[in-house]
C-alpha cells in the first residue's frame, strides 16, 4: 500500500510531499490500520485552515481526503507526522 502526503501552506508557503510503500516491510499492518484511521474522519475537499496554518492531502491508494491543523485527528496527525518524518 502507497501512502502520500501532500502539507502545504505554513508561514513560508513550501509545499512537502512525502510517501511510504508498505509493501515488504515488518510494520506494514500497523502503517495501513493508522492510514485507514486518518481517512476515516478526512474531507473530500480541502477544509478551511488557519493563517499560516498547514493544510494537508492524504492519499492511500485510490483515495484522498483533506485535512488542515488544528483540526487534526490523533490518527491523522500521527500519521502525518510519521509519513513526512519517514518518506521520501
């Protein structure tokens, strides 16, 4: 499973993108079960944020949803935070 995501906005305006290939490693369930949590409570449209807040796209496979800080799940921010701390 390929997880993608996409943060843009923050005070300077540089868009991150990062992914994740499960594909072969040990912890492969434990990435898909949080990327299913994340989605579960994600936008199909891009919600409004804050100023200078980050706004973010989470893709898993064939599905995107939208989501923007402060209203962050505890899924989505963990993994987000795991996806562009671990990804390419």
């Amino acid at each position: 499973m390929r997880i993608q995501v996409r943060r843009t906005g923050g005070f300077a305006g540089i868009a991150r993108h990062c992914e994740i290939d499960t594909a072969g490693r040990a912890d492969a369930a434990e990435w898909e079960a949080l990327a299913h949590a994340a989605l579960a409570d994600g936008r199909a449209t891009a919600p409004t944020g804050v100023p200078d807040g980050f706004q973010y796209r989470i893709t898993v496979g064939d599905r995107t949803v939208h989501c923007a800080d402060p209203h962050l799940t505890d899924a989505q921010r963990a993994l987000i935070s795991r996806v562009l701390k671990e990804g390419a």
